[in-house]
C-alpha cells in the first residue's frame, strides 16, 4: 500500500521517483523514503537520547514537564493528550522541542508559544546536543521535500521558501510502552487520527506498530525499517492546496514491546494564510494553536 521512495532519486530528478510522489501526496497520503541524507547514525544517535531520557525516574522528568509552561515545549506523561475524542487519553508519553527563534527577531517578544523557549533536562548527558543536531537535519530535508511537493502539486519549487523561514517545525520523541494489560478497545499508543499541520517526517527504532487506514477502510501495518523514514501530509497541507495534497488517517494500537519514533512536524510561519484559494484568511499558526487546544486534556492553559 505504501510505495518507496528513493530520496536521491527524485533529488536527481528522476521521473519515476516524481509520480511516486506525486500518488503520495494526491492520493495515499504516506510515502516510505529510503536513501535519505539522514545517516542511520543520526538516527540511532536520537533514537538512543530518546531512549535514556524516557527511562529516567518520573520524578526527573517532571523537571521538565511541559504543563509548567503550558507549550509544546519538554515532556508529557501518559495520558497528557487525546488526539481522539471518542477513544480514551492516550497512553504514550512524548518529549517535544521546536523552533527557537534569533535574538532580534520580532516575534521573539510576541509570547508565541509555537516558538516558545526549549526546556532541556539535565540528564541523559548529551540529550540536547543529539536531540538538536538530529532537529538540523530533520528541517534541511523537510525543506528539500517540500520543492517537490510543491511541484507535484502544480506550483513552482521555490513556492513554500519564504513561508518556512520561521517554521513552527516540532520535534517530538514519542515513547510506547508495551500495551497495558488494563487496555480495552477504546485505549491507543495514539489514537485515529490525521496530523494537524503539513508535512510529517518520521523515523523510529524499527518496531512495528504504525498502521494507516486504506482506501478499503481497513488499518494496514507500515512497515519501517531503521534508517528509513515515513512521509505523510496533515490537515492543514489539505485545505491549503485546496483538497489537492491527502492526509490520511493513522493510529498506533501498540503491542507487547516497547516502541521509539520520531516525527519531525514540519509546519509554516505563524503567520502564513493557509486558507484556499478564495477564501476567508486563517493563519497557520491560529489553525495549530485551536487543533492544539483540542488535543491536551491534563495541560493547563494556551498550548501551542
């Protein structure tokens, strides 16, 4: 169901690598990515920060909890979101950092939460060194994707540069543990859903449990490999393209092993009408804080 793509293939332009795109975005909604210019040591090296940091005492994770700011900004327990209303709080947990914008900037002094400060813990040692050196590359391959997405969406390459010079670009640790024997049918790793903002780049520690919704109405199993990524586009890429760009239904059920992933949410400047051609403005950064707000059902105040 979901095709692979080669990442150097279609930087070189080659065509076959440009259709396969081209369904992804129009009509699958998801793309695995292979020979990408993230190294599988890169990704190991996230994946094992992650790892030390999530098996830390509560109690140190707390440090850091990202209720005491009210952002996306640290940790989040188990339970802290529910990306569906009808199903229970989700039982992963979460460590999340994003854009921090340069002394000087404008926007610096707006209280923006989706540019809000960073809160690194102090242990794992290292933790923030790996974690942004990771963020680095995470948003260079975003903006390479987002050319071509552009194209295989009928505008030119360049069309998304000056609306991601700022991005509200989140990068979140996401830890499974193994499905609680006290889980019913109404509780998830993550429940069904479709990711709020536009691009979404994933990667993980190769334990399966991701699973996408097909055109058939059944939930298929994504099978990622370490050192390969997953592409997928979110509601806000859908109604700014004018229902041209797909984003797809997705959930993690979770099963007896623990599972580390690794998503890059890739989004615009606060600022940037993502409304369709023709319609009333709404600002990107409006349309994330109300998804956002939807979402968080312990965190107190304004989260974006």
């Amino acid at each position: 169901m979901i095709e692979k793509l080669d990442f150097a293939a279609l930087e070189a332009g080659d065509a076959k690598a440009q259709a396969m795109l081209q369904r992804g975005v129009m009509e699958t909604g998801f793309l695995r990515i292979t020979n990408a210019p993230i190294s599988d040591g890169d990704i190991d090296s996230v994946i094992a920060a992650y790892r030390a940091f999530f098996k830390l005492p509560e109690a140190e994770k707390r440090r850091v909890d990202m209720s005491l700011t009210g952002s996306n900004r640290g940790w989040g327990a188990g339970g802290s979101e529910q990306v569906d209303p009808m199903a229970n709080p989700d039982y992963k947990e979460v460590y999340d950092c994003g854009y921090e914008l340069a002394e000087g900037d404008a926007l610096k002094d707006s209280g923006l939460l989706v540019y809000g400060a960073n809160q690194w813990p102090e242990q794992p040692e290292g933790f923030a060194e790996d974690v942004q050196a990771y963020y680095a590359k995470a948003i260079a391959m975003c903006r390479a994707l987002l050319h071509h997405i552009a194209e295989a969406t009928g505008r030119e390459a360049g069309y998304f540069d000056d609306k991601f010079s700022h991005p509200m670009a989140l990068l979140r640790g996401n830890y499974y543990p193994a499905r609680p024997d006290w889980a019913g049918d109404n509780d998830f790793g993550i429940a069904a859903h479709t990711d709020y903002g536009c691009l979404t780049l994933l990667t993980g520690d190769g334990t399966p449990g991701l699973e996408v919704q097909g055109a058939d109405g059944g939930w298929h199993a994504v099978d990622v490999q370490p050192g390969e990524f997953v592409i997928n586009f979110g509601e806000m890429l859908q109604m700014w393209s004018g229902g041209r760009v797909r984003a797809t239904l997705h959930r993690v059920v979770g099963s007896g092993a623990e599972r580390i992933s690794v998503p890059m949410f890739f989004n615009p400047n606060y600022d940037t009408n993502v409304a369709p051609e023709g319609s009333e403005p709404i600002s990107a950064g409006d349309y994330l804080t109300k998804r956002y707000d939807e979402t968080y059902v312990h965190l107190m105040g304004k989260n974006a």
